[in-house]
C-alpha cells in the first residue's frame, strides 16, 4: 500500500515537473504587429513606389476633372454657349472621368492588396526565422481588435524584430 502511494506520488510530482517545464516555462513573446509593419524600411519603400507607380495615371484624371470644370464654369458664366457639340463634350468627360475613375480605383486597390500581402509575407517570413533562430517557442501578434489586452515589455520583441528585418532588408 505505501509503494502505490509513493508511487502514485511520484507520479504526480513527475506530471507536475512536467506540466511546469512544458506549459509553463515555454519561450512565449509577442510583437505589436502593426508598428513592426508601418516601420519596416520595406513597407515604406512598396509605399513610395507605389505612389510613383500611380502618379501618371492621377495626373490624367486630374487634367480630365480640370477640363470638365473649366468647361462647365464656362458655361455657367455665358463665355460659352450650350451648343448640342458643347454639352455632348461635357457629358463625354464626365463619362471618361466616372469610368476612368472607377477603373482606377479597381487597379489601386488590387495593387495595394498585392503590395501588402507582399510585405506581409516578408515580415511573416523574417518572424518565423527569428523565432527558430531565438529558440521561441510561441510568437504571438497583437492587433488592434485587441488579441493579446497585456503583456510585460519584457516579453516584447517588436523593437528587435524591427531592427533586424530592416536591417536584412538593407543587405546587413
């Protein structure tokens, strides 16, 4: 009877340690998601390329919205006349404005979902890198809904991670 009490004890001593060393001494940090995306080098370069990259294509909807404006103003005032040549003008360029527009703004979003998703994937990448590197066992992610309410800064790695994707992203 003492043997299967020692046993048993035992037993429950070895789950215990093992409960302990495995629950809870697990290598769990977290990274601020979005600050380590906005400050990534990496994510402000697809920015700036981006913009450049739509810069043209804004740049002749804008000169079409001047034209119609300047077109409609001038017809507003009497400098010039609602001729049938004049009002089928204007309602061509409000037609190219609203069409171009709408196709604009199709491309502008597919890219800027491609552009993150491309970011996104990198920063995924370099995190799992750096977690096997770390030896970490959990890398958890806060977001703004609010996924992980606290955590000590000390379990914070957003900084670290920070520096060192941008610091591959540059080549060092």
């Amino acid at each position: 009877m003492k043997t299967n009490i020692l046993i048993g004890l035992m037993a429950c001593i070895l789950i215990y340690i093992g409960i302990d060393h495995y629950f809870l001494r697990q290598k769990v940090y977290f990274v601020r998601t979005e600050f380590l995306v906005e400050n990534f080098k990496g994510t402000k370069d697809a920015r700036e390329l981006f913009e450049r990259k739509f810069k043209d294509k804004t740049s002749s909807l804008d000169s079409m919205k001047i034209r119609y404006n300047l077109l409609l103003s001038d017809l507003q005032s009497g400098k010039t006349k609602p001729e049938k040549k004049v009002l089928v003008l204007v309602d061509s360029l409000r037609y190219q404005i609203n069409s171009y527009s709408e196709y604009y703004s199709k491309i502008v979003q597919d890219e800027d979902e491609k552009m993150t998703g491309n970011v996104i994937k990198q920063v995924n990448a370099y995190i799992n890198e750096y977690g096997r590197e770390n030896k970490m066992d959990i890398i958890l992610g806060t977001t703004n809904t609010g996924n992980i309410l606290y955590g000590d800064s000390i379990y914070d790695i957003s900084t670290k991670l920070l520096d060192g994707l941008n610091n591959k992203y540059k080549g060092e």
